[in-house]
C-alpha cells in the first residue's frame, strides 16, 4: 500500500517509517520543514508538505494514499484542549477523501479513554465519552467519521518508551530534575502501562493491513508500572530523592502532568493481541528508564 503518515519524522512515526517500508509498503510522509523533508528522503519515504494547521493539505495527503495513520500531535501540554480540539479537525480532513472507499485510517489515542472503573484497566471495547482527558475529542471525531463511512480504527497509547524518550515520563523527568525531587502521588500505587516503541510501530503497522472498520487497539506491552517505581527509578537516576505529594497538593506540585500522575492508566492489551497475533518483545519501562544516559538532561 501507498501509506500516507502524519507526524512522520516524530518518535513514533520516524520508528514506523522503516517498519511500513521493510513491509514492502510506500510511504508518503507529511512534514512541514526543509529538515523533516530530508529525513524522510534519507529514510526512503517520499515528502508531502503540509501542517496540523492547514487542514487542506492533509486532505491533499490522504487523497493520494491508500491508507492514512495518524500520529501527529501538537505535545504542548499547557495548551493540551486546544490541541485535542486541533487533533479532531485534523482527523476530519484527512477523513473528507476516504469516506466511501474503503480505505484506512488509523488514528492515536490515549489509553485511559477505555477505563470503565477507577483502579480498573483500560478495556479495547470501553470508550468512555465523559473521561476527564480531552484526548475524548479524537475518539468523538473517529466515531464520528467511522458513522459517515469512513473506514477508521484507533490505537490507544500508553507511556511509549526506548532510553531516549518515555511518553509522559519525559515531561515528568525534566520536572523532576528542576524541582530536585521525583514526586509521587499518596502512596504512588497508581498504574501507567507502557510499550516499547519498536512493538509500538510493529502494532501500527498490523492494525492499518488489518484495515478493520471500528477496530480500536491498545499498543500495551506492560499493563501497569507503578507511579512509585518509575519515579523511584527517575530519583536514582537524577540522584535525586523520591518523595510523597499528598493528593491535595498535586496539582500545585504537578501543574498540568496532575491530570495524569493522580490517575491509574493501566490497561489490557488482550483483545489487541489475539486480533492482530502482536506479541511485545522489546525491554520494559523501568529497564529502559534505568539504562537512560540522565546526564544529557543537565
């Protein structure tokens, strides 16, 4: 297939490049600057230049290919509903060419949108609307598209991780360092799953050949890490202590990471594995956040 990428040169997208095309696939890659577009030539992967804020070039985009994944996201977190609310346009204009013909797009969310219960995991058949993440938009937006005959299906994330990069637990390092502390919530008993990102471009690349209308995936290797081992983790390696922030004082100490260090984001992976036969094999959360060079934060 022809596979037009969103957020092509970003972590997960620059891990999928290879991926798709060692599957024998194209890749049509948007990127907005001269830098990207050479990545991308270096990697193989042909450029389209466009940008989350020109909704029409995403369009020109996914009218050239024969499937679209989505993976661009504005990540600044201090402006996170607006970028949720930016997300769901983006995923309206690259569905506007795909109604009506069957091919895919796969789109990225966020685990926690399939917890049904607090202290619950996250479930492939849960889709809780009223979830306090705005990440909901992207959801709302795919049900939305899927109804009008687009051929949609979702990957949830969690913490996505190699020694570079964690996800969330990035924001939360570089937090930790400038406040000389690795916080945790009460008793840090709250849960993130994680994947690596090698079987997170593994599992994207299934569910768009898998090309099933619906579908949503959760891309977990782990089903939960304690909060108080990845910050016990990030304290070793910062040299730094771990410490307790009663649930109180969380959003004073957290800022905008409070909407997710108080909750548990565990999840279920076991729909997604049977469905696609996607079996995780790369190191663990903690492996990765213990091997990761912290002098290069200083």
């Amino acid at each position: 297939m022809r596979i037009f990428l969103t957020g092509a040169t970003g972590f997960i997208g620059s891990h999928l490049v290879p991926e798709l095309l060692a599957a024998g696939h194209e890749v049509l890659g948007l990127t907005r600057s001269d830098a990207g577009a050479q990545a991308l030539a270096a990697a193989g992967a042909e450029v389209h230049r466009g940008d989350l804020e020109d909704p029409e070039t995403l369009s020109a985009g996914a009218a050239l290919a024969d499937a679209v994944i989505h993976t661009a996201f504005d990540h600044n977190f201090t402006d996170f509903a607006a970028n949720c609310a930016k997300d769901e346009r983006a995923i309206r204009a690259l569905a506007a060419p795909l109604a009506g013909t069957g091919r895919p797009l796969l789109i990225t969310s966020g685990i926690g949108i399939g917890i049904a219960e607090p202290g619950t995991p996250a479930m492939e058949d849960v889709f809780d609307t009223h979830h306090p993440n705005p990440r909901t938009l992207t959801e709302i937006a795919g049900a939305a598209v899927l109804a009008e005959g687009v051929n949609l299906s979702v990957v949830r994330l969690p913490q996505v991780h190699d020694t570079v990069k964690q996800g969330l637990i990035t924001y939360y390092v570089a937090m930790a360092r400038a406040k000389g502390a690795a916080a945790y919530v009460g008793d840090g008993g709250n849960r993130w799953s994680a994947a690596h990102i090698g079987d997170v471009a593994r599992l994207y690349r299934r569910a768009v050949e898998a090309g099933e209308a619906g579908a949503r995936y959760h891309a977990v290797a782990e089903e939960g890490v304690s909060f108080r081992a990845i910050a016990e983790t990030v304290a070793a390696g910062l040299g730094v202590p771990a410490v307790s922030v009663p649930p109180g004082q969380a959003a004073e100490h957290f800022g905008w990471l409070a909407l997710f260090a108080t909750q548990d984001l565990s999840a279920s992976s076991a729909w997604t594995r049977a469905r696609l036969g996607w079996q995780p094999t790369g190191p663990g959360l903690i492996a990765d956040l213990e091997r990761m060079d912290y002098t290069k934060l200083r």
